[in-house]
C-alpha cells in the first residue's frame, strides 16, 4: 500500500492491544505541539487469549492481521511495527535499589546505567524476564528525593527502581504471533503502567493513587505516590467471570449473557429497578423468560464486591493503602457498568472516579471510552519513550550511535587474531651464540 510508512521512527506511533475480549490497534500521528491524534482504528474480537495470556497462536495472529488490516485501510498507511501491551497473572513486580560510587565526582550517563544495572542484579526465577526497570527516585550522598540527577555533584549515588518481571514463555507468545503477521515490536509495555499514561493526572500520582484497570480476563492495579510506580499487581477476575455468572444463573447461552450484561447489567442491586423487566434468551428451542432487572443486578452484586475486596486485600498487603490520598481510578471495559464507582466506594471507603482516555485528538466519539485506556495509554508510551530516538536519528541521519556499534565491534575485535610480529634476524643469532657459551 502506497502512503505514509508508520513506525515508531517517523511522526506516527502504532499502539496494538492484545486482550481477552478484544484485539485493537491504533495508529496515531504526534503533532508539532506533542499532542496525538488518531488517524486509523482497528478492532476485532479475540478468540486466543485467555486471562491475558495466548492459548491460541492461530486465532491470535487472524485478529491482529485483521485489526491491523483495518487500521492501515483507515489511516493510509503501511504499519511496520507496533508497541503492544502485556497482562496476565504471570506478571510480578518487586522493588529494589542500587549503589555506586559516582566517577569524577559528577552524575554522567554512564553512572545512571552502572546504578541502574546493579538495581537490576536481584535474583528472579529463571523463568521470568524483566520487562522493566522503572526508576522511582534517586539518592545522592545523603539527598533524598531527586528524579533527574544528571550533572549532580557528589560521590555516592543510589537508584530505588520498580522491577516488572513476566513468564518468558508468556512474552515469547506475544512476540510470535505479532512477527508471524510480519511486524516488528517496538516494546513490550505492562497493560496498567501504559493505561496510567492516558489516564491519571500528574497530580494524583504526586499525591498518591491506585489504577484498577478492569478487562475481559484480568484486572491489573498499578500504585503511584510520589510520582512513582510503586506497586504492581494482577487479579485472574474480571468481565469473563461476570459473564460466566449470568450465563450460569439465567440458564442463558454466553453470547446472549454478554450482551445482557453490557446493556442492562448493574454492579449495585440498589440502583436498579425491580419492575423493569428484560428478556433472556434461553437454551435451545425453548421460550426467551422474562425477568427483572433488580434480579439481574443480584446476580453481579456479588461478583463486582469480591474484585473489590481482592484489590482491596491487595493495597492493604503492598502497605500503600493509607497512602493513597487521591483514591481509586476506575478504567477499563468492565469498569463502565453502572454502579460500578458507588459500590466501589462503598467498599474502599476512599475516592472513586470512571476515567476515560485523555490526551488525543480525533475520533473523540468513537475512543473516549474506558475500553480504549490501554491502546491510547500505549500511544503515548510510544511518544514519551521511542520519540527522543526518533530525533536524534533525523538530526544526525549519517552518525551510528555508540550504543548500536560498540558491541558489534567488540565481537569483531574478539575474533580477529592478533597479528604475529615477525622475529628479528639480529636476536634469533644472539639466541644461538648465547646457547653455544652456556654448553661449550
């Protein structure tokens, strides 16, 4: 297809979310002013995922060609790679620190990754890949508190860092069934870290906030004080599980549950009325039922309170419960249905906003909607992330990086034998005449 070439590298960043429910990509252009704006959609049911993990490579890989396929047909262009989004109970987190002595007595690149690679020197299974090291706050000598200390004077500097790690085979997966529909990835982002880039304000992550991302499979939390990261978590419970339970009490097919559930399910018994009635299909040949909605709304009660008691558990066991002044954010596909924020509420004790994405322009009709947190939070992931590169390239378009040939050279320099001197005539005979006096 003739058009624009969209990469990571050029004024176009592609975001692919990879879910239980569904597969979108989204391709966005960033704009002199640094804002996005969306130009291509795509989104098709998915069929091979499974509480955010691949049990299906085939199934995967047909959603994404076609969610992919749309995109570009919307916007005009080829895609090449993406930036894609991962979840799943396999991931797990843990925060750790980092220390070394600061040469020349001034902070350089070169000492930020020497802190960060020590930071990183924590035992983790041999299963498990790190997926990011998430820097939190800097220490140098005895100053606390600093988030950029390059040029800093001093001697000893020490990095505290957020460490997501996830199941290699998991990550492999993903990888696989992007590359077999002939992209290249751009990086692999947690699902909640990339949602908080669309929508948490900096302010609240200043002052202390919990994302509780809610999806098809699984329902990710992300805590944030001090403008850092600094839990991370996955609960195996979300909109598949709700579904599963209309399905199981109305005696009702699942596709026929999914739509009941996205049109008149409530999270809070309450709110509903008890002499509004709907229709339920029923299994094989036999007569749709009438039944109210009250009826229905007891039937998600429950499930809803139990997420929120485990996300609950959850922020009491990580210790930041009572730090999180700015209380809980709600996105995600199953966060939408009403009563959702009150019940939720009624449980935390603490704040509950519905957030929807911010931060892109065009389509607003279409994408403001908790769905599309993730795949607009991966967007601006891109831009934040990739970007800097990207200018650098096109300043300097004839200049390899250092980074890029160092360890290519290395290796070259590790294969090439050392050339031989050749031996002089003059010591080879001063050797023999030395040899003849030592025996003779």
């Amino acid at each position: 297809m003739q058009g624009k070439q969209s990469t990571s590298d050029g004024g176009m960043v592609v975001a692919l979310d990879i879910g239980t429910s569904k597969v979108v990509c989204l391709v966005g252009e960033v704009c002199a002013d640094g804002s996005i704006e969306i130009v291509g959609v795509g989104s098709q049911p998915s069929r091979g995922m499974k509480r955010g993990v691949v049990v299906n490579i085939e199934s995967t890989v047909a959603a994404i060609q076609r969610a992919v396929e749309e995109a570009e047909l919307m916007a005009g262009c080829k895609i090449h790679s993406v930036t894609v989004g991962i979840a799943g109970n396999h991931i797990s987190s843990l925060n750790s620190h980092g220390i070394v002595a600061v040469r020349d007595r001034e902070v350089s690149e070169y000492d930020l990754e020497r802190v960060i690679d020590a930071a990183r020197a924590v035992a983790i299974p041999a299963d498990q890949r790190i997926l990011h090291i998430l820097p939190q706050e800097y220490l140098i000598d005895t100053q606390e508190g600093i988030k950029e200390p390059l040029g800093m004077s001093g001697v000893r500097l020490e990095a505290k860092v957020h460490l997501v790690t996830g199941a290699s085979n998991a990550i492999q997966n993903i990888d696989k069934c992007i590359r077999r529909c002939g992209l290249g990835v751009d990086a692999i982002v947690l699902e909640q870290l990339a949602s908080s880039y669309a929508v948490l304000a900096e302010d609240e992550k200043d002052l202390g906030v919990c994302i509780v991302d809610i999806g098809g499979g699984t329902t990710d939390i992300a805590v944030f004080t001090g403008g850092a990261i600094r839990h991370t978590a996955v609960i195996p419970i979300a909109g598949d599980q709700v579904t599963n339970d209309i399905a199981m009490a109305l005696r009702t097919p699942t596709q026929h549950a999914e739509k009941i559930k996205i049109k008149y399910a409530c999270a809070l018994a309450q709110l509903a009325q008890a002499d509004e009635m709907i229709k339920v299909p029923s299994v094989g040949d036999r007569p749709p039922r009438d039944l109210s909605r009250q009826s229905l709304a007891e039937v998600v009660e429950p499930r809803y309170e139990e997420l929120f008691t485990l996300v609950q558990a959850e922020l009491r066991r990580s210790g930041y419960e009572e730090l999180i002044a700015a209380g809980i954010v709600l996105t995600g596909g199953t966060s939408k249905m009403e009563g959702a924020v009150e019940l939720a509420e009624e449980i935390f004790h603490m704040p509950v906003r519905l957030a929807v994405p911010q931060g892109a322009r065009g389509m607003e009709s279409l994408l403001q909607n908790p769905i599309y947190a993730t795949s607009i939070g991966l967007l601006h992931y891109a831009k934040v992330e990739q970007k800097p590169v990207a200018r650098e390239r096109e300043a300097q378009p004839n200049k390899v990086k250092e980074k890029e040939i160092v360890p290519e050279m290395r290796e070259k320099r590790l294969k090439v034998p050392k050339a031989k001197s050749k031996p002089k005539v003059k010591d080879f005979f001063s050797r023999i005449k030395d040899w003849f006096k030592g025996n003779f």
